[in-house]
C-alpha cells in the first residue's frame, strides 16, 4: 500500500473513532439524563412502626436474643446492615414531646400537627397520606395493628380528624378510602350500641358496612390463615389485641401472623401494594414500664420484619423496607451493676404487668399479691413498702402515673435487673429509621420526621 493511501486510511479510522466517541457519549448523556435518570418506582413497600420503640429497647432486645437464644434480630443484623440508616426527630407542632397521633402524621402526611390532630396540618390544611396516594396511583394498601385499628397511628396513614378521639369518623374513613387490608383489635367501635361490648353511641354496625362494600370479616386466627383473595377486615379483640405473654396463641394472631397473611393476600395477583404494620404493645409496655412485655413485644416485631425481609431477598429490584418508630416511651435503660443473668431473670416473669393488674382487682388483699408473685415472678421479693403500695392503691412517685400495681411490680422487677425507666411517658429522644431496597438511601442521615412521608411521596411518583 502507498504511503499517501496508508495515511488517508489512518486518517479516516481517526475521524470515524472521533466521531463514534462523540456518538456514544451523546448517547449516554442522553440516557444519563432520561429514562436511566429516573428513580426506580418501588412496586412493594413495606413501613413497620414499632410505636414506643428507641435504640435502647431494640438493644436489650438483642442482647436478650443473643444471650439466652444464641440468635440476632433482623433489623440490626440485616436491614441496618445491608441498608442505610437514618434518625429522626419527633417533636410535634407545638410540644418537644409527642403523642403518636402528632407523630404518625409527619411519618404519613409529611408535615407538623399538634398532639392529638391525626391527618391534620398544623395550619388546618388536609394533606393526602401516603397510602392515600399509593392507591390514587393503582397499588393496593393495608393497614396491620395490635392496637385498635382505628388508634391514632393507623388513622394517620389513612385518615383525617381533628381529634385522635373521633374514632366513629375514623372508620367512616376507612370505608370510604377502602383499604384491601384492614387487620387489628377493636372490634368494639364496629359492633352497634345494642351489641355487648359496644363502645359506640349508635347503632350503626359497622362490620354489616364494610361487608357491603365487599369485604369478607375474619375474627381469629384460623380464619385469618384460611381466607383467600378480595377485600379483608379482620377484628380479633374487643378492644387491643394481647401482649405476648398474654395471647392465646390459639386464637388471637400475632404481629407475625398478620404480617404474614397481609404479605399473602396483598400480592396475590402480582399486585403493587403499600403495607403499614405496627406493633403497638411496645408503646403499651413502656407505659406500663414492663420490659418483659416490652422485649417480648419487640421480638415478635421483628420476627414480623424477617418476613418482609425475606420478601425482599425475592424481589430486591423491586421492594423498599422501611422500620422506623414515632417516639420513644419510658428512657428504658440497663444501668448500675447489671448483668447478662439479669436478662435470665426478665426471661422468667410469666405475665404482663397490666394482666397481674387485672388478676389482682381493685382491692387485692396481701396474701393475693405474695400468691401472684410467686407464680408469675419466680426468684423476685417484694419489698413491704411496694406490696403497701398495691395493696392501699398508693402512688410511687410522679413518674410512676400509670395503674398502683403495675408501678410497684415495675420497681420490684427494676430494682432487681437494673432495668430502670425515665417515665411512664414518651419523652422527646430521635428514633432510628433502617431503609432497604429502592430509595433506602433518601433515608440516612439526621432528618425530621416530616422527611420520612416527603421521601416516599417523591418515590411512588417517581421524582427525585
């Protein structure tokens, strides 16, 4: 080949490599900032709240898994771990400490309220909730609770009232948004005043309404595992559904087991589906101030979060896991000269404190304290000023504002564990929230609680 020749040809692969380089960039640029660019719309989402929970509950819970069962917890071990973690406030509009009405509707609505306003802005406005949205946008909803399913925390991500108190409103709501999933206690605001056990003041019985509207009623655990498809409310208690060491795991489902048939029926058909899941007993533990109830109630929460997890591991293109609480309740906290049999101790107690309560009465006689003591509480001694305290109904202090015996039972388990608490309250401590899956990344870092709603507004409608 002529030299003249070879050098045109090498002039010509010259200019094409140019020009193909610049073609394949300005491709790429153009996908960079199209269809490429856009965030990933996740198709399952999964929020569970543990109500009440701080860092310190889900780290007594650890350790209390590890010691005296040699296992982990999913949240730590595998959300946290493989996913990003966040704080967040959880201040309300006009206090430092919230309720969880406030704090339910930064996490769902994406803006401040004053305590007791569920769904509400602070100006009054009406936002829409994230479930709100996700159904405008096809996906179906579920709400999932061992409360009352018409309690502030659920009402938040579904409803609006001005007073958290409105329950009949609240479920007016609820038939009118029509969730697919509707699973909790209180079935005593669905039953008509004539029926026993009815809290409402008509006779309005909402059970016959929702069924109207399609849905098929469930009311224990059987029928729970057993129903198939469509539109489901399931009631399972009269008012809040049991603490675990309570439960008739008989008849009345878990966190777990709910969790596990809303996975069931919501993706049957290989349907889009936004799910709220509380566990509410951790909240009524730290109000009690029980941490047996306490770390038992955790446990099963995140045995319902392993659920969601292996769910995702299935997915993983396609689902974002959320775990976050609204405040923390009772400054729980090992202190002083605790140790790992201290944990063996709280392993041992039998019984929830508000069911040793509601065993004792109103007038428990000594002999019936020292009896309930020694059955439910084995290797506990109760001091005589703390059996004075049940027996003539006496109070133990201002932080101790909840039921006599609950109280003096909490101190005798306290002063016997170091397992101490700030309060019968909520206090004003930031919570964590663990993100995995799409958009878990919006998630890290110290936000305010409102963020948490915001983010997840942005990622089903596919915005940055």
């Amino acid at each position: 080949m002529k030299r003249g020749t070879r050098f045109k040809l090498l002039t010509l692969l010259t200019v094409v490599t140019a020009a193909l380089g610049i073609y394949f960039s300005f491709i790429s640029f153009k996908i960079s900032r199209g269809e490429a660019a856009q965030p990933a719309v996740p198709k399952y989402v999964f929020i569970f709240l543990a109500d009440g929970a701080g860092i310190t509950h889900m780290e007594i819970t650890r350790m209390f898994n590890r010691r005296l069962y040699n296992e982990g917890l999913t949240i730590p071990d595998r959300i946290m771990k493989e996913g990003s973690l966040g704080l967040l406030t959880t201040h309300a509009a006009d206090s430092l400490v919230t309720d969880s009405s406030a704090a339910a509707t930064a996490l769902a609505c994406g803006c401040k309220t004053k305590n007791g306003a569920v769904g509400t802005c602070e100006d009054g406005t009406i936002p829409k909730t994230v479930l709100e949205v996700a159904k405008e946008k096809g996906m179906r909803i579920g709400l999932v609770t061992n409360s009352t399913v018409y309690d502030a925390s659920p009402a938040a991500f579904a409803g609006h009232v001005s007073n958290r108190r409105l329950y009949g409103p609240i479920l007016e709501q609820y038939l009118k948004l029509e969730p697919d999933l509707l699973l909790g206690g209180g079935r005593d605001q669905f039953l008509p005043e004539s029926q026993p056990g009815s809290r409402r003041g008509d006779d309005n019985d909402m059970i016959a309404s929702f069924k109207k509207r399609g849905y098929v009623y469930v009311s224990d655990k059987q029928g729970l595992s057993q129903v198939k498809g469509g539109k489901v409310l399931g009631l399972f208690s009269l008012k809040e559904m049991s603490f675990e060491l309570d439960r008739d795991r008989n008849t009345e489902p878990s966190v777990y087991d709910m969790t596990q048939a809303a996975i069931r029926l919501l993706q049957e058909g290989n349907r889009r589906f936004v799910v709220f899941i509380e566990n509410e007993n951790i909240d009524n533990a730290g109000h009690m101030m029980d941490v047996a109830s306490l770390i038992q109630a955790y446990r099963e929460f995140d045995r319902a979060v392993s659920l969601a997890y292996e769910f995702y591991k299935k997915h993983p293109a396609e689902t974002l896991l959320l775990v976050t609480s609204d405040h923390e309740t009772g400054g729980l906290g090992f202190t002083g000269n605790a140790s790992f049999e201290d944990l063996k101790k709280i392993q041992s107690i039998r019984i929830s404190l508000s069911k040793a309560a509601e065993i004792l009465g109103e007038n428990p006689s000594a002999e019936a304290v020292d009896q309930l003591v020694a059955e439910y509480f084995k290797g506990f001694v109760l001091r005589p000023e703390l059996k004075e305290a049940i027996v003539k109904k006496k109070s133990l202090g201002p932080a101790f504002t909840r039921n006599p015996t609950a109280a003096a039972l909490s101190a005798m388990v306290a002063s016997q564990t170091q397992a101490y608490w700030l309060s019968s309250g909520h206090t004003n401590q930031p919570v964590f929230v663990a993100a995995l899956g799409i958009g878990a990344e919006r998630f890290r870092g110290y936000q305010d609680n409102t963020d948490f709603a915001k983010h997840l507004f942005a990622l089903l409608q596919g915005k940055k």
